[in-house]
C-alpha cells in the first residue's frame, strides 16, 4: 500500500511539472508568434511581416511561425525558403488587404501613375520554396460586388478589378496548403509557378478565379462560385489555366466538390476556359500559343451550376493586333468519373478513359517532392 501511495505521489507530481512546463512553453514547437496571448519561449510579434522579417534568410530547416487568432490587415511577399505559417484554425486567423490591379502601388520604390497588376494586388504573394500554410484565411476583400453592380458605362466603375489573395510568383515551389480558406472574387489564386498542393482547403471567387501556369493539385476541397453585383452571362468561371504545352500537368482537382452561393443561377458557369496569356516576344507581344492550358477534375462532384457544355472559348490578342477566340477543344481540358446534377458526359466535356486516369496519382503529379 506505501509503495503503491508513493508511486501515486510521484506520478502527481511529474504531472505538475509537466503541465507547469507546458504552461509557461505553450509554443515550444514554433520559432516565432504573432500576438502570442500568453507569454511563451518563442519570439513574439506584433505583426506577421515583422516574423517573417526576423526569420533566416536561407534556412534549411521549416521555421515555423504560429499566428494567434485575429484579423491581420497585411500585404505580405515571402521570398524566404522553408517558412511555414501555421494559424488556429482557418476561420479565427484570418490576413486580408484589398489591392486590386487597376490600383496605385503603394509598394517601396513606385513611381505615380504605377499600378499593383493583377500580379502585384496579391495579399500574400510567395517567391520561395518550401512555404507551408496552415489553419488560416487568405482574402482579398476589394469590393468587387459593388464595382461589379455599376452599368459598365458608368464613370464610377473601375477598370482591372482583379484582385488576387494568392499568388505563387516564380521562385515558388513545393508549396503546400492545407485547411485554408482563399477568399476573394476575380481571380483568387494565381497559382503561377512551380508545384502546390492544396489539400482540405476552401477556394471561393467568380471570375476565372483559379488560374496560371502552374502545376497545382487540389485534393478533398471545395471550390465555391460567388455572386455577382448583375447578372452575367456566363455568370462566373472556375478555372483559367495557361499551362506551357511542355507541362504534362496543370490545374488537377481530386475528390473535390464544386459548389455555389444561392444567387448562382443553374447551368451559368463552364468549369473553365483557356487563358493564352499576352506576352512579349520578339516579334511582337501577342498571345502565347505554346499556353496550352491543362485542367482536369477527378471523382469529384459538380452542383447545377455547372454548364452541360463544360467549358467555353477565352479571347487573344493575335500578332497582327487583332482579337481572337482560343477554343476549349484546342486546349487539354478533361474529367473522369464526375459526379452530382452538374455532371454530364458529352462530345464537349472529353473524358479520360480508366488507364488514363491512373496518370493523375498524387504521387505522379508531384513527382520527387513528398511532402507529408
């Protein structure tokens, strides 16, 4: 009876220290905090750009900052290897701005009259490899809606309303989002360069609003169309890729599910259309023809909002200055085994036949990186 009263106290006691230790070391697992509620070991910030500031230049290994629950109002680049920002959970962390392309730069070194891009209105732009998201919000909260209900004679409405929440700039790659939210409207994630995974997540927009050339797989999210401040027709677009023909893959959704708010008519939105990108050449700037853009979704589930064409033509600038049509069918636009009232099979959405479809493994897409 002693000895079993005196491993009793022992086990109390090591339990004590235990919860003393965690309490006075609640991020011992991260290298810095952002508006750390407690006290910590970790370096502890005010804002998430001064983390990201103090963080090494070229790190080896994750430098793992945890964002405290909160709005951030911050437009940050994240030029550094191996950060990884980690929130509580993908509805209290939220960071958001609201640049749009059309808008001055307020960016260090801008001259009058220089405007962001659609490039540049990025909340969180990233230009390195290795970054990590975690639990947390992504928005760009422009008001689209509004611009978007003016008569498009107007002299209020503002012209180049692309306003991006995310952007892989080039020098991004193995880039991994899971359990995140991506708000916006036209043009919510620019996924432009290298390979991403976004895993679990929420995407939401109308206009083209996942679009670029990389190489960017989507697995068990959901992909929501918004509203418009009109009617449009057609209401919205999911997907835009510009995928260089060399590229074997694009944009590539997996056990995903498409979705829309109530004001999303029936049979309004294709799933995509081709974007062949203006682009300076040396014989001119014109539409690239080697952007042969690559989008397929895999068991995943449409609503009704989805067209029963599928997909629809996007315009160009030819090298003669003129406007022209890229059509859907001259573009690598495919499904296998869709699901739900928007889903159908036709001679517009081509399908993939079963072998092809075991092209589209995890494993194949993101080749030599295997990220856990």
């Amino acid at each position: 009876m002693i000895v079993r009263n005196v491993n009793l106290f022992i086990a109390i006691i090591f339990s004590l220290i235990f919860i003393s230790s965690c309490a006075t070391q609640p991020y011992a697992d991260y290298d810095a905090v952002v508006n750390a509620p407690i006290k910590s070991s970790a370096k502890n910030f005010t804002s998430i750009q001064a983390a990201l500031d103090a963080a090494p230049t070229t790190a080896k290994k994750p430098y793992r900052i945890f964002i405290a629950p909160g709005d951030y109002y911050e437009k940050i680049i994240i030029a550094k290897p191996n950060i990884h920002l980690i929130g509580t959970d993908k509805k209290s962390t939220r960071i958001f701005y609201n640049a749009y392309a059309g808008q001055q730069s307020t960016e260090a070194g801008s001259t009058k009259g220089q405007i962001w891009g659609t490039s540049g209105s990025a909340t969180l732009i990233i230009r390195a490899a290795n970054i990590h998201i975690h639990q947390l919000t992504i928005e760009n909260t422009f008001d689209f809606l509004a611009n978007d209900a003016l008569a498009n004679d107007d002299p209020k409405r503002i012209a180049n309303t692309q306003a991006v929440a995310l952007h892989l700039d080039n020098g991004s790659d193995r880039f991994l989002a899971r359990d995140v939210r991506l708000l916006g409207y036209q043009d919510t994630l620019f996924v432009n360069a290298g390979r991403s995974w976004f895993d679990k997540s929420f995407i939401s927009g109308n206009v083209d609003f996942i679009f670029g050339k990389g190489n960017a797989l989507f697995t068990a999210s959901e992909i929501k169309t918004r509203g418009r401040g009109k009617p449009s027709e057609p209401h919205a677009y999911l997907v835009a890729p510009s995928t260089h023909i060399s590229s074997e893959y694009g944009l590539t959704f997996i056990d995903c599910i498409l979705t829309r708010s109530k004001s999303v008519p029936d049979n309004s939105v294709p799933l995509g259309r081709p974007w062949h990108p203006t682009t300076q050449f040396v014989d001119g700037r014109y539409a690239d023809p080697d952007a042969i853009g690559k989008a397929v979704f895999i068991n995943s589930w449409m609503d009704k909002h989805i067209t029963p064409d599928g997909w629809y033509s996007m315009g160009g600038t030819a090298k003669d200055g003129t406007r022209i049509q890229f059509k859907p069918e001259d573009s690598r636009f495919f499904e296998y085994n869709s699901k739900g009232p928007g889903a159908t099979v036709n001679a517009k959405r081509r399908q993939l036949s079963v072998e092809e479809a075991k092209n589209y493994s995890k494993e194949k897409i993101l080749g030599d990186w295997k990220p856990e």
